[in-house]
C-alpha cells in the first residue's frame, strides 16, 4: 500500500491560485489534487499551468493533477505538465475507456492513474479502467454523475452505482475508490453522514472542496476506538490461543475471515 491508495482524504485546490497551493498542503489532506479542469476557467487554463509548473520545483511532497478530459483541446498540455517529478498521480475526469488512460501513462509513466467515474458509460467500463496498467483508484465524480443520469438528489438514489463501483475497483484490482465531494461547505453533520456512508458502501477515502472539511474526512475513514478495542481482543484471542482450532470471542466465533479484519484495522489504526 503506498501513499495514494493509502489515503483518506484528497482535497482540491483551483489550479489557477498558487498562493494556495502551499496552504493545501498543510491543511492536513493525505493528498492534495491541483484542479485544472473545473475549478479553473477557459480563459485561465494557460495561466494554471504557468503557475503550477512555476511551483512545482519547490513544492514540498508531490501533488496529484486534475487535467482536462481527454476530449479537451488542453489534454495534451496538461499531461506534458505532469510529466515533472513532483506530479505523483493523474486524476482524469470523464473517464469512459483505457485509451485516455494509456496516452496519460505514456506521459508520465511515474505517476499513478485516478480515473473520475463520471457518467453511466464510465461505470459500464469501470472493471476495465480499473485493470488499465497505472491505475491506482476509481474515484466518483458524484456531482456529474448526476447531471449525466438526470438524478436530482444525492443519497439513496446513487446507492447503487456506489456499490458498483466498489465492486468494479475490487474485480479490476484496484484500491478501494475514493468518493466524490460534499458540497455543503458549512453543514458539519451532512459530512460526517456523507464520509460514514461512503465508508460503509465500501470505499476508502473522499474528495474535499475546501480545507475545513479534511480533518472530518481523516477520522470517517479511521477505525473508531470501538473497532480497535475489538479488533485487539481478537487478536489478544488469537495468540492465547495459538493451538486451538476454534476460538471465541464476545460470544462469536473467531475464524480466518474474523481474524483477518482485526488484522485490518489494526493495520488502519496505525
């Protein structure tokens, strides 16, 4: 597990604001995405790269890239921009085939792949984005997944193609997908009911739009004190009782399946 498909929270941060970038970087995120897409507007997209690639040199860990899709006339420029050491992933929207994928490898072949499942043709290649060669993580760009399905509302309506996905990321190899942004700025609770979901659906980290939002993001995705407490007295079971073929613990029987999910969140926990 490396630093990517490690991580809990991946906060954006508009490409075209390097005064920014620094702040991002220790607002606490465990990765943080440099926009060039939606966050910068067409007129800017030139200055954004100027400004990233003027930073980058000094940056002081590695940044992920949202470039444009693969269909923009800025695709090019923005994956020549990520071939720079200090890019350590690629996030690409409207991710639908392995082609895009591939020229983005191609460029910069250092860099792990973050296709955004976007649309209903992105979840129907999920299984193969996921296998494509450099891909570390499925993210749900939820927001344009909507528009794209002509669904209103968040929540229950997407619960199925939230299951889908982290059922195409386990089939296709990949780490668990990361899900998409929680637009209510101010709303604490809306958060921590958004990151409880997505880790209950299965997946393993969340898009952040703003900063605030980070820190509730990190503790969704850590195993509770409850958790630990119980995955130690599994694990404090399993070594008392080394030689024994069947176990117990609160009442339940411990088997390999039990004792490797203890193993798992002991794991998370540190």
């Amino acid at each position: 597990m490396n630093a990517i498909t490690a991580a809990r929270s991946f906060l954006f941060v508009p490409g075209d604001r390097p005064e920014r970038f620094g702040k991002a970087l220790a607002a606490g995120a465990d990765q943080v995405i440099l926009d060039l897409e939606d966050a910068v507007a067409l007129a800017r997209k030139d200055a954004a790269r100027d400004a990233i690639a003027a930073w980058l040199p000094q940056a002081e860990r590695p940044v992920l890239l949202r470039v444009n899709a693969a269909d923009s006339p800025h695709f090019m420029a923005d994956l020549a921009l990520c071939a720079q050491a200090n890019v350590c992933g690629i996030v690409l929207p409207k991710a639908e085939a392995p082609e895009a994928l591939a020229e983005a490898r191609r460029a910069a072949p250092h860099a792990a792949l973050l296709p955004l499942i976007e649309s209903a043709r992105g979840l129907r290649a999920a299984e193969a984005l996921a296998a494509a060669p450099g891909v570390a993580r499925l993210v749900f760009g939820s927001v344009d997944f909507q528009l794209d399905l002509g669904i209103p509302e968040e929540g229950a309506p997407l619960a199925m193609f939230r299951s889908a996905l982290v059922y195409a990321s386990r089939l296709g190899g990949a780490a668990a997908p990361v899900d998409g942004v929680t637009v209510a700025l101010d709303d604490a609770a809306q958060l921590e009911a958004d990151t409880a979901r997505a880790r209950a659906f299965g997946f393993g980290a969340k898009l952040c739009i703003h900063p605030r939002q980070v820190a509730a993001v990190n503790a969704g995705f850590a195993p509770g004190e409850r958790e630990i407490a119980w995955a130690r007295r599994i694990m404090a079971a399993v070594e008392a009782g080394a030689d024994s073929a069947a176990l117990a613990v609160d009442g339940e029987l411990v088997d390999r399946p039990v004792i490797l999910k203890a193993q798992a969140i002991l794991e998370r926990a540190a």
